[in-house]
C-alpha cells in the first residue's frame, strides 16, 4: 500500500487528526529582512516564527530538485525527500521531488548507496524548490546550475555542510546563515561575507534562502517549508503521519546546545 492508498483509507478513522499545538506568541529576532530565530530564552512550546508563506501553483506541483555528486550525506539527502514525499492533501498535487546531476551516472552516497540521478543539469525541470544537501564532489557546473536556478525558484535551502556549497554560489554573502557545529570554524573562516549564526535548527534570510544546522535538522526546516507553502496544519500532519516528535521546526533556537561560548550575531 503506497502512501496516498494509506492516508485515503486511514483519514475517516481520524489518523491524520495531528494533537494541536498550543503555541502562543513570542518575540522574534530578525536580521534585515532575514529572521535568524527567536530568542535564545523561548520556551519550545510557545515559540511561533512569522509565518514568511510561500504561494504554492494554482494547479500542479511544487518542483523539488535535489542537486548531488558522489558522497552526497544520506541523512541530508532522505530526511528532506521524505517529509516532502509524505505531504498529501485531497483533490491536489503537492511536491514532486527528483534528483539532478552532472550525468545519469550512479552515484554513491557517503554510506554507500548508489543512487542514479533522475536528470542532469540540461535537462532537469525548472525547480521551485531547490535542496543542496552536504557532498563532497559539487563542481562548478552544479554551482551554476544552482546559482542560474535560483533566480526563478521560491526557495534554494542546503541541508549540513550543504551550506558551503550554497555559499560557494555566492548567494549567501551578507546573509545570515548556519551549518553543522562541528563546521563552524571552517565555514566562517572559508566564507568571512556570511553571517554565521550558531545554535540553531535552521536560518531564513529573506523569502527565498534558508539554511539548516547538521542532518536532523533538515527534516525540522523541510517541515517548516511545508508549512510555509501549506499551513501550520499541513505540516503537523504530515509529522503526526511520520511520528516525528521533534519540534525543531517549530523553534529553531531548541538547537542552542551548539552555540558554544562564541557566538556569532545576525547582521544588524
């Protein structure tokens, strides 16, 4: 039974009726036009980040691409496809996700799984949504691509070290951004224009950029783009339907365990 069989038959006997969520509102530190999270203090239950939606098509679906190169980060690469795959509303498309690359070639990811890509650079659809998970072999011809892509799309998000590839673009200088703790160093020394915040799940700058912290953390800011595009309900159902319990997405600021004793500040 395929995942749309499953919810058909399951939503009369109320399986997708998410708990709700007793969230009440709390002061957001933002960054120019980028919110970085809320406040350090916030309790998890009661954070709210604005809501910053995306309009989804009036028909079809949400194009998804998955930029990869061999040892592309399985965790960074299937946490995001599968909270996207898993978003079903009735009566309407939602995301179609798909993978792109330099060549159809198979690729093996960093735990050994081969994946071949579904298009090339050439020949991929036009992404509304772009994913950049970490990986080792990004080339100057996916940089271009992304960067070339991004310009049209709704939302280009990288996963992990998936940030350095994004701020190899050049489209994160001036932004404010994060990555994996155990990266910080690295990136801020390899990229001085980006703002690094530390200690977070994710980082939105602006409409159409955000980052997320290392691995986990791209299913908390998968979830909150299916909320931007769906609602706050959506989202929880889709997360009720997986039994995920995190609430990273919900407060992104529930990662301060990393900050460390040295962090660096949103832009003013």
């Amino acid at each position: 039974m395929n995942r749309r069989e499953l919810l058909q038959r399951s939503a009369a006997a109320g399986l997708m009726a998410a708990i709700p969520f007793s969230l009440g509102a709390k002061e957001v530190s933002t960054a120019g036009e980028g919110t970085a999270a809320v406040s350090n203090d916030a309790n998890p239950a009661q954070s709210v980040l604005p809501p910053n939606p995306l309009k989804p098509p009036a028909s079809g679906s949400i194009q998804v691409a998955f930029p990869i190169s061999k040892g592309t980060i399985d965790m960074d690469f299937f946490g995001p496809w599968v909270i996207f795959g898993s978003v079903f509303i009735p009566g309407r498309e939602t995301f179609d996700t798909y993978t792109v690359a330099e060549t159809k070639t198979a690729l093996a990811t960093q735990m050994g799984l081969n994946i071949i890509p579904d298009h090339t650079f050439e020949t991929a659809p036009k992404p509304r949504i772009i994913v950049i998970p970490a990986q080792v072999g990004a080339t100057d011809v996916m940089l271009q691509w992304i960067r070339k892509s991004s310009e049209s799309a709704d939302l280009t998000m990288s996963i992990c070290d998936g940030a350095k590839v994004l701020a190899r673009t050049g489209l994160l200088d001036g932004k404010n951004a994060t990555e994996h703790h155990d990266e910080f160093e690295n990136f801020a020394t390899e990229f001085p224009k980006v703002h690094l915040i530390r200690g977070v799940r994710f980082v939105e700058d602006g409409s159409n950029l955000a980052t997320s912290a290392g691995l986990s953390s791209g299913i908390d800011l998968s979830l909150r783009v299916v909320e931007r595009y769906f609602g706050r309900e959506m989202a929880e159902k889709t997360a009720y339907f997986l039994e995920y319990q995190g609430k990273g997405w919900l407060d992104p600021n529930s990662n301060s365990i990393y900050a460390g004793t040295s962090h660096i500040e949103a832009k003013p």
